[in-house]
C-alpha cells in the first residue's frame, strides 16, 4: 500500500513513521509512505498557504492553489481531508481503507481549509471525533497505524486484528496475563480453568456488559430487552 502525507510540517512524521508497527510494515515493503511538503506549492517569496477569510472572522485559512497544486498529481489516490468538519471515524472506514492501493490524507491547519478544495480535489472527509486538534498531523499519524496494521503480514500473528473492540459491535473483554495473583488481585478462576468452552461464553459476557456500560450507543436497539429475556 502506497500512502501519502499533504501536510505543512512533513518533519512532524519522521520519528513515529519510524517505530511500532508502522515501522515494520515499511521497513517490510508492505506500506509506502511519501510526504508531500505544502511548503514547496506555498505562493510567493514566502511560500504563503493561508490568507484571511472572504466575509471576515477569526483566524486564517488555507489558500486552495497550493492545495490543488499538491492534490491534482494525486488524482487516482483516494484523497481524504482530515477536519472536524467530516464523517466521524471508525473501523469499518479503517477496514475499507486498508483494502486500497493508494491512500493520500490531507492535514488541514488554521481555521480550516478553502472549501473548493473539498469540493473538487477529496473524496472523503474524516474527522477523529467531536474536538479540535491544531492541525490534521495528529489524526494522520492515527490513521496510519489504524490501517497499517491490518495489512497483511504486518501484525504477528493475523488474528489479533479479528478479536478486537468493535469487530463485532462490542467492546473487546477485560484481558489478563502472568502473574495470576498480584498483591491479592487474582485473574478471574475460569480464565485458569483450561474450560474453553467456558472461557468463550466469559469473555462474550464481559464485552457486553463492558460495552452495556461504557459505550451503550454501541448496542443496536433493544439489545437490553433481548439480554434480559436470554
């Protein structure tokens, strides 16, 4: 997979691209990474990319010339825009960006971005959640290690992608490892048991009430209902 960074601060990248999982996927050639320095599209003596905005307002906005200078070359990736402004991420958006061959993610700064930009240079428009971060970079660097590790071969054994929170709708279960008793705080009895059968219907049991009490927007409507009369 071939994914590309628009951004204004490309050194903002280089450690984390480095490490974890993300390291390893492009260390193995199985992720590509490219960063493409809005600096070098930027106009004027002073590589300018933002200016006021058309009907007054606070702060300042990214101009769309050195946006559409940085994005038409990128015509045939999947260009996503990263802003507050778009469809609230999750893992199935993940799941389905993982399965492309080109990815390009756009890192919005100021205000925000020239609407023209959306309108005629992305696809998609993603945003982390319900808050503002200073610039797209952070939610990149989210993205990139939410869809590197579901390429294949990158993660070490292929089936840890699958038994994690939101596969099914539910948050993932409690999880435990050695020792079994620390400070008087043991692991529960049945995970010791060696009783597969009953440590499946365990850990189904505790992403649900996990997911009934943390996340209860999660369950599909009458999920409750249909508990209490199981």
């Amino acid at each position: 997979m071939r994914l590309h960074l628009v951004t204004m601060f490309p050194e903002f990248f280089r450690s984390p691209l480095a490490v974890g999982v993300v390291g390893r996927a492009i260390e193995a050639g199985l992720l590509s990474i490219v960063l493409v320095d809005l600096r070098e599209h930027g106009l004027g003596r002073h590589r300018r990319l933002d200016d006021a905005p058309f009907g007054g307002g606070p702060g300042m906005v990214m101009m769309v010339e050195p946006l559409a200078a940085a994005l038409e070359p990128l015509a045939g990736t999947h260009r996503v825009l990263l802003t507050p402004a778009g469809r609230r991420l999750g893992q199935p958006t993940l799941d389905r960006w993982a399965g492309l061959p080109d990815l390009t993610l756009v890192c919005g700064r100021y205000e925000g971005v020239d609407e023209r930009v959306a309108e005629h240079f992305i696809e998609e428009e993603a945003s982390l959640g319900d808050f503002v971060l200073a610039g797209g970079e952070a939610a990149a660097l989210v993205v990139v290690e939410g869809v590197a590790r579901l390429l294949p071969g990158v993660l070490g054994n292929p089936e840890s992608a699958g038994a994690e929170s939101f596969r099914d709708g539910l948050l993932e279960e409690p999880l435990y490892t050695r020792p079994a008793d620390f400070r008087g705080w043991e692991v529960p009895g049945v995970l010791l048991s060696g009783d597969h059968a009953r440590i499946l219907a365990w850990r189904r049991e505790q992403r649900r009430r996990r997911t009934r009490e943390r996340r209860p927007d999660l369950l599909p409507p009458g999920f409750a209902e249909e508990e209490g009369e199981g």
